[in-house]
C-alpha cells in the first residue's frame, strides 16, 4: 500500500539543563547555625538555606568588599527557605541572613567556599 505508517518524532526547541553541581556549606556564628545547600547549574544557581533562627531577609555579597549581588526578604519568619540567583556561583561569595534573636535583628554570616 501507499500509505505507510511512520513514526513521527516532533522535535522542539527544549533546553535540557544539566544536573547541578551540589555544594553544602554549614557555619556557626552568635546569632545561630546556618547549613546553605546550593544546587549550581552553571548560570544559575539555587540556595536552600536552614536557619536555627527565624530568618527574616538575607543577602548574597560578593568578594572582600562584601558588594551586594542580590537581597530579599523571607516569609513567615522561616527556618527553611530557598532563593533562585540568576548568576554563576564563584568561591567568593558570602550569604547573610538577617535572623531574629530576643536582640533584636542580627546578621549571621557565612562564606559560601
């Protein structure tokens, strides 16, 4: 017969992300414990951020002048968040989270190396 069946396969313009590179990183400072899991997908990055202390914002910084990439606020006082940064992770980047203490708001730093 003339008709025969073919298998189409329909391609589309998908762009496939490689899997992240993982890096975990934990710090104590006074105003409490920070554990940052960042999953780096080359150009983009995403932190999951824990917090013994009820986070209420936070801050990426970059290099030995601490210039500030991105900042953000958390939601509901939270322990856990998670941030999407549209940039490319680098050995000199820091995370400060702004926790809440009976002081007040203080900032807990750590080195994301």
């Amino acid at each position: 017969s003339r008709h025969k069946k073919e298998n189409k396969i329909e391609k589309t313009a998908v762009s496939i992300e490689p899997n992240p590179t993982t890096r975990q990183f934990t710090g104590t400072t006074v105003w409490g414990d920070l554990s940052v899991k960042i999953l780096d997908y080359g150009t983009r990055m995403v932190l999951q951020v824990k917090s013994s202390a009820p986070a209420q914002g936070w801050m990426l910084q970059q290099g030995d002048s601490n210039h500030i990439l991105f900042k953000g606020n958390v939601e509901s006082n939270a322990l856990n968040f998670q941030i999407s940064i549209p940039h490319q992770y680098s050995p000199d980047l820091g995370l400060t989270v702004i926790v809440n203490s009976a002081d007040g708001q203080n900032p807990a730093f750590i080195a994301l190396k």
